[in-house]
C-alpha cells in the first residue's frame, strides 16, 4: 500500500491516479494519519443491476415468507384504506 502525505499527493496526484487505477491502494495522510484513499471511480451501468446482485436479491427474495396475497392486491387494499 502507497502512503503520501497531502503535500506529495497535490504534486503527484497524476502519478498517484495512475497507481490507483493499476489497482494499488494509495492512502493519502495528514501529520501522519490517514485521511483519504484513492481507488478507481465504480462504472456505472445506466442504471442496469450486475448479473451478481440480480442474483444475491434473487436468493435473498427466497427466503422471505410468502406474502399470502398479490402484490397487486395489497397494492389495491392500502390504496382502499387510504382515506
């Protein structure tokens, strides 16, 4: 793990991207204690969920007790109750 202070991050901070984006943790410290990390920016997927998480909500739904009435249903009896 690359550790610098702000001041050799605000003079390298190209290098230190760089470094980041090749998959290196870079720490950035102030008087010794750390203060930030640098990792490469998360892509977003125009609002698309990964294959992975489809999954793991997929089994998680799994195990969640039946709701014993449609969706729909519950939809329309809240909706009714509405005053």
């Amino acid at each position: 793990m690359a550790t610098y202070s702000i001041a050799q991050a605000k003079d390298h901070l190209s290098k230190l991207i760089d470094e980041a984006l090749a998959g290196e943790d870079v720490t950035i410290t102030r008087h010794g204690k750390p203060v930030a990390e640098l990792r490469p920016a998360r892509a977003t997927g125009a609002g698309r969920l990964s294959p992975e998480l489809i999954d793991r909500i997929a089994a998680t739904a799994k195990t969640l007790p039946p709701l014993g009435e449609s969706g729909a249903d519950i939809v329309r009896r809240m909706r009714d109750e509405y005053p």
